[in-house]
C-alpha cells in the first residue's frame, strides 16, 4: 500500500536518492540564503557546484554502499585544499552513517562510522575553521562525532524494528499455515467421521432391509403373514434410515451444535435392541454381557456398538445360513468385544468387510485399543476388539 510517488520510488531506489541528493543541495541553498550576507562564499556558482560534488555519494549510498563512503571521505580534501566546507558534506555523512547503520549488519555498520567519522575528526583538527575562528577544535571534534554517534544510533533502531518487524511477519505467516494446516486436518478428520458414520448406519440398515426383502419374496405366496411382518420391519428399518440420516445432515448444515431434537448417540444398551433387528432379519444371535459396565465416556460406548453392528451387518451379508454370538464383558481396566459367527467365512483372497473394517480399526486406535478379525480355526469370522477403559473423573 501507500500512495503513487511511494510506489514509484520503492521500484526506483536509484532515482529516489538522486532526488535526496538534490533535496541536500537545496537545503544548503537555502541556509546559505538565509544567512547573512557576509558569511556567504565569494562564488556562488562555484559554492553550489561544490555542494553537488559532496552530495554525489548519496546517490549510491544503496546501489554501493562501500564506494559511497569512499567517496564521500575523497571530499573531504576540499576542507583541506580549498578551506570550503559545503554543508551538504556534513548531511551527506549523516545520510551515509544512518543508511549502513539501518541497511547492513553491526559490524560493516561500525567499520563504515568509523571510516567515515574518523577522517573527519581528523580534518577537524588539522585543518582551523576559517568560518567561525572563535571555535575550537576540540569543539568540532566533539560535535562531529556526536552527530555521527546519534546518526548511527538512529539507523540501529530503525535496522531493530525493521528485524523485529520482519520477524513478527514470519511467525504470523507460519502461524498462518499451522492453522491452515490443522483446518485441513481437522476437515479430514470429520470426513471419516461421517464416512464411518454414513458406513455403519446405511450399511447396517440397508443390509437388513436387503435381506428382509430377499425373505419375503421367498414366502410371500407361501405365508403372507409372515411376509406381512417382514415388510413391517423394512418399513421400519427405512425410517430409522432416515433419521439417522437427517440427524448427519443437520450437524453438516447447521454451524451450531444440534438442539435436542436429535436423538443421543447409541451406546452399550442399545447393543440389545440391535440384536433384536438383526434377529428380526432371520439370523439368530445370542447376545452375552460379563461384568458390570463401569462409567464410559461416550466416544467408548459408541465405538463398542458400531463393531457389533458392522460385524453382524457382515455376517448377514456374507455368512450366509449361520448363527451369531457377542459377547462383551468389562474388566477393571479394559472392555472387550467378541462377535463370532458359524457361517462360510470370507471367500480365499478377498477382502470380506472392506470401508467397515477401515472405520472399525480406526475407532479402535482412536481409544488406544486393538482389533483382531479373521477367519475361525472351525470355520465362520471372528471380530475381538479390547478398549483399555479408564474411570470418569466424576465417577469416583
């Protein structure tokens, strides 16, 4: 940002100190004018050529810092040769002293003061002042090299602020990617979130209404009635579909948290009413509970369910005619999910539950648990999960 004339001369550093090498040039006329009659030089003309020779060094004070301190000290033999001292080589020293200070690091910034001040304080001493007699050298000295000290004071502060500025910019911008960087992660995250989520709700219930359809074509001519009730259920899987959902669809809709509309996540009681649907769908399951459930963070009792729900759902996919058993039992420090069924097993080379078992060993590693599937010795799958399980703050 800033205006036209500062944008022009941030993309023409060259031509910017040429016009501060002649504003230093004006500036001395100026004074010279301003002062009385008799302290101004016999030649003006040659006063003024004199004042743009010791002002030349500024014009590369940043395309070459080093030959414009050499420069700028070669001038100082006017003082010497022709006693002039134009002001335009004091201010020419100052702009030289601040601009190495602010630009350069330390050390060059030291050696150039020194190159340039030292010389100065030499003339000072050597060579008396014709203008003003009445001051001493000593005084001179003292002056010239306070301005140089204060000239390459201001410069360090200015090249300080400059570096702390710089810095700050840099911890905002990697400040900046971090956060992007873990937007992008936490984006990812709840994508398989809902992944897993859509996986084991559409997939279990679309796996019970398949194989409840499959069931009543089979009787419907033969026994309505129970064909009747199969297509009861379906009505009722389809709903539950639905719910299920519209409760996703709300949370990815809305920015706010869901009010209490939504129905709670399922847990460890629901695991009883699933096996009822999934007996309902024509395979038996058997459902056995060890140990007394301790207080489980939600994230826990929802992982428990979704694996009993995801390996059921394979067994009525993939089984075939079988039986089912879960079992789940608590220990003092773990809790363990066993779903074993007597069906054909997944087929030789192939891979029998696919996203599910992605998503059942991510919400397993999510708890630092384990999860064991596989193939039983006696035929059937067999899916083991064991959550290690620490006691609620508040259940003490």
């Amino acid at each position: 940002m800033g205006t036209p004339l500062s944008k022009w001369l941030r993309q023409r550093p060259l031509a910017g100190d040429a016009l501060l090498a002649v504003g230093l040039v004006l500036g001395e006329v100026v004074f010279t004018l301003l002062t009385p009659r008799e302290f101004w030089p016999r030649s003006l003309p040659a006063a003024l050529g004199w004042s743009l020779l010791c002002a030349a060094p500024v014009v590369l004070r940043r395309l070459a810092p080093w030959p414009a301190v050499l420069a700028a000290v070669a001038t100082l033999v006017l003082p010497v040769t022709t006693q002039v001292a134009p002001a335009s080589q004091s201010f020419t020293f100052v702009v030289l002293t601040y601009t190495l200070a602010a630009y350069r690091p330390a050390r060059p910034a030291v050696v150039a003061a020194v190159l340039l001040w030292v010389p100065v304080a030499l003339v000072n001493t050597l060579v008396p002042s014709e203008v003003l007699p009445q001051v001493s050298a000593a005084y001179l000295v003292a002056n010239n090299l306070l301005v140089g000290i204060v000239s390459f004071s201001v410069g360090r502060t200015v090249h300080a602020r400059r570096s702390s500025t710089e810095a700050l910019r840099e911890r905002a911008r990697i400040a900046e990617a971090t956060q992007r960087a873990l937007a992008a992660q936490a984006v990812a995250d709840e994508r398989r979130r809902i992944a897993r989520e859509l996986h084991d709700v559409v997939a279990h219930h679309v796996s019970v209404m398949g194989v409840l359809a499959t069931g009543v074509r089979r009787v419907l001519r033969r026994d309505p009635d129970a064909a009747d009730e199969a297509i009861g259920t379906i009505e009722e899987t389809s709903r539950a579909t639905l719910r299920e959902l519209r409760r996703l669809l709300d949370v990815l809709r809305t920015e706010a948290e869901p009010a209490a509309e939504l129905a709670p996540q399922p847990g460890i009681a629901s695991i009883e009413a699933l096996t009822e649907q999934v007996r309902e769908a024509g395979l038996p399951v058997t459902l056995a509970v060890q140990g007394t459930p301790g207080s489980l963070e939600e994230g826990e009792a929802l992982t428990v369910y979704r694996i009993v729900q995801e390996a059921l759902t394979n067994t009525l996919k993939h089984a075939g005619t079988a039986t089912a058993q879960v079992r789940v039992s608590f220990t003092g420090d773990a809790l363990e999910v066993e779903v074993t069924d007597t069906g054909r097993g997944p087929s030789p080379g192939t891979e029998r539950v696919g996203h599910g078992l992605v998503g059942m060993r991510e919400r397993v590693a999510l708890y630092g648990g384990v999860l064991r599937t596989g193939a039983r010795p006696g035929g059937g799958y067999r899916v083991y999960a064991r959550i290690p399980v620490e006691p609620l703050a508040d259940a003490r």
